[in-house]
C-alpha cells in the first residue's frame, strides 16, 4: 500500500485518486463522502478517469457519495425531468 492510501478505511483507490484527493484537502472516506459528484468534478486535477475509479471504488465498499440537492429531479407534478433555477 502506498503512502495516503489508508487514509481512505475501507476503500482501494488508485494511487492517483489518492494523490488528487489530497491535494484537495480530502484527506478522508468522511470528507469524500461529503461530496456530491457536482462537487468532486470541480476540484483541479479531478477529471472524469478519477471520477469513475472513485466510483467504482465506493461502489465495491457499498458506499456512495452525498446526494446533490441541485441536481435536476422528475417533477412529482407533472411527472417530467425538471430542475430548480
């Protein structure tokens, strides 16, 4: 295991993520998971092959990241895919 690594309990991510995480400032699964995928493109150095191999890995732990509360929805009303402007 390499150095930063293990500061993600319970998750194998690529040394990479690690690196790209860190410098961020997430140095931990708390932090991580307090992110929605909105959030997680924005940071520098967090493209979408980092994205997808966070993913994957949070898939394989049965966690997920935090919900995006500003992301489109379907509408309960009208029962069409809208969004909050």
């Amino acid at each position: 295991m390499l150095p930063g690594q293990d500061i993600f309990a319970g998750l194998t991510l690529p040394p990479r993520a690690c690196a790209a995480l860190a410098r961020n400032q997430i140095t931990s699964t708390e932090a991580l998971l307090s992110l929605n995928a909105r959030e997680l493109r924005a940071l520098p150095g967090v493209g979408a092959g980092t994205i997808q191999q966070i993913l994957d890995a949070l898939a394989v732990a049965d966690l997920a990241l935090a919900d995006d509360i500003w992301a489109p929805y379907a509408c309960v009303r009208h029962g069409g895919r809208s969004g909050d402007v």
